[in-house]
C-alpha cells in the first residue's frame, strides 16, 4: 500500500515539475511585477504586506483558478480564449498607465507613498489573478490527461504552492536586501560593513531596474495573452505575426526568436493598452470626471 502511494505521489510530483516548467517564463513575470506594490512602505510593513499578497495570491488558486480552469476545461473550454483575453487587456492596461507615468503624466493612481496598505494589496493580489490564471491554465495544458481528475487536482495543487512560494519568497527577499545591508553596515568594526554599505547604496537602481523590468512584463505577458488567444477565437492574423517572427528569427537561435517575439508582445501590449487609456479617460469625460494627469510627476519607481 505504502509503495503504491509513493508512487502516485511521486508521479503527481514529477508531472507538477514538468507542467510548471513551461510557465516559467510568467513566474519571473510575476516575481518582477510584485515588489513595485510595497514601493513607499514603512520597512517594518514591507513583509506583513507580503504575506497579506502571498495568501491572497493561494485564494486566487485554490478557490478561484483551479475550480474554474477545471470546470471550464470540461464544460466551456471555449470560454477560456476570452478570459485570457480580459486579463491580458487589463495587463496591456496597467503596464501602459506605467509607461506614461514615466512621462510625469499619472492617470487615475495616487501616489505610491499615499496608497494605504489595503489598496496595495488589493491591487497586487488583482494583477496576481491574471498571472497566475496564466501560470495554472499553462500548467494544466501540459499534464496529462490520463491522470484523471483527482490525479490533475493533486498536480495543480503542488504547482500553485510551489509557485506561489517561489514568486513570493523571491519578492521577500529582494525587498529586505537593503535592510539586511543596512544591518551589516552599522557594524563598523566588522569585515562586512563596507559590502552592507554598497548593498544599500546599490538598492534604489535595483528597484528602479526591477520596476521598469515589471512594467515591461506586464506590457509582454498582456500583448502576448491577447495575440495568441486572439488566434484562438478566430482572428489568427494576430497569433500568426507571433509565429512568424519567431520562424523568421529562429536561425538566428532560440534566445534571438524568443527576444523577437516577446518585443512584437510588448509593443502590442503598449498599443492596445494606450488604446484602452485612451477609452477610460474617454468614458471619464462623458460621465463628467476629469482626468487626473498632472505633470512633473514620479520617476517609475521611486521606492525605498
């Protein structure tokens, strides 16, 4: 009996890790995307909100992604192109009010420094359900149907608690590496106070380059979401560019096709998600509030 259950569990673990690989991609999306939402805290905040976006993100899974993905996946699986479609609009959306905002132009946000920690965690753990709907529906497009269904549950289960942990654990640690080298540098005497002092002197351009790094890949993941499921429903001009570019760059070798391919993503992405901007502060005005662009506003990522 004992070594019958190993096995089940050992092939629900072996099936979990390779059906994760492929997500792989999103996940470091995921992990660039979140530290921007403790921009501004108190240091001691930083990983209690954390923790609130890491429970918030299993509720994402276990009561809202994996039930619906296996419902739809038996019943509708044709409604599925369109959700990801939604979610890849609303990442189009998000990454593009971003981009403006680099421009000193900030529409519809508040200041990062103003932002309570219920908004900041409402709109992580938001952002959240789109990437990781992705990361579970890819997931399960590549286990195999011969599990069955207790089987792919089990899978699905592994998958969402290993990506949640290493998403989240990685935003954990990038966000107390400057407290940690703070630490080190008030210890004068010791060895490590000089690499302590270059930790913290180092951390504002690395939140800078990760917050310009999570725009982009929200811009990537939504333009490449909406391209490909696009394809799905019909309209395969938009999934037949993706492919075409990367069968044009593919000589040059897979990291030069896959580079190509995710640039066509992300300029999509910003396009329609501009497009998107453009709507909202249309609807805005018609119903009689006003746009709030300002200018000389924050650099993107004025954190720490």
């Amino acid at each position: 009996m004992s070594v019958g259950l190993l096995a089940v569990v050992d092939d629900i673990l072996s099936a979990a890790l390779k059906a994760s690989s492929k997500a792989a991609g999103v996940v470091i999306d995921d992990a660039a995307v979140t530290p921007q939402y403790v921009a501004g805290l108190r240091p001691a905040r930083e990983l209690p909100v954390i923790g609130w976006i890491t429970v918030g993100s299993l509720v994402n899974k276990f009561v809202i992604i994996i039930p619906i993905a296996l419902l739809l996946t038996a019943f509708a699986p044709g409604v599925l192109p369109y959700l990801l479609i939604a979610g890849g609009t609303y990442l189009c959306f998000e990454g593009a009010e971003k981009v403006l905002e680099w421009f000193g132009m900030h529409h519809g946000h508040e200041k990062e420094s103003a932002r309570n920690e219920k908004q900041l965690i409402f709109g992580a753990v938001r952002t959240d359900l789109i990437l990781s709907t992705e990361i579970m529906l890819i997931s399960l497009a590549g286990l195999d149907a011969g599990m069955g269904i207790w089987g792919t549950v089990a899978a699905l289960a592994v998958i969402a608690l290993l990506m949640t942990g290493v998403v989240y654990g990685a935003v954990a640690l990038l966000v107390k590496i400057d407290d940690v080298g703070a630490a080190l540098a008030e210890n004068e005497g010791s060895r490590w106070s000089g690499f302590g002092d270059s930790l913290v002197r180092a951390m504002p351009g690395v939140f800078r380059t990760i917050s310009v790094i999570g725009t982009i890949a929200m811009l990537w993941v939504g333009g490449h979401l909406l391209l490909a499921n696009l394809g799905e429903v019909g309209l395969v001009f938009f999934s037949d560019l993706l492919h075409g570019v990367h069968h044009a760059l593919e000589p040059a070798g897979a990291v030069v096709a896959w580079a190509g391919e995710t640039v066509v993503s992300a300029l999509a992405g910003l396009a329609w998600g501009l497009v998107i901007v453009a709507v909202v502060l249309l609807i805005g005005r018609m119903i009689g509030k006003r746009p709030s662009f300002t200018e000389g506003g924050e650099s993107p990522a004025q954190v720490h």
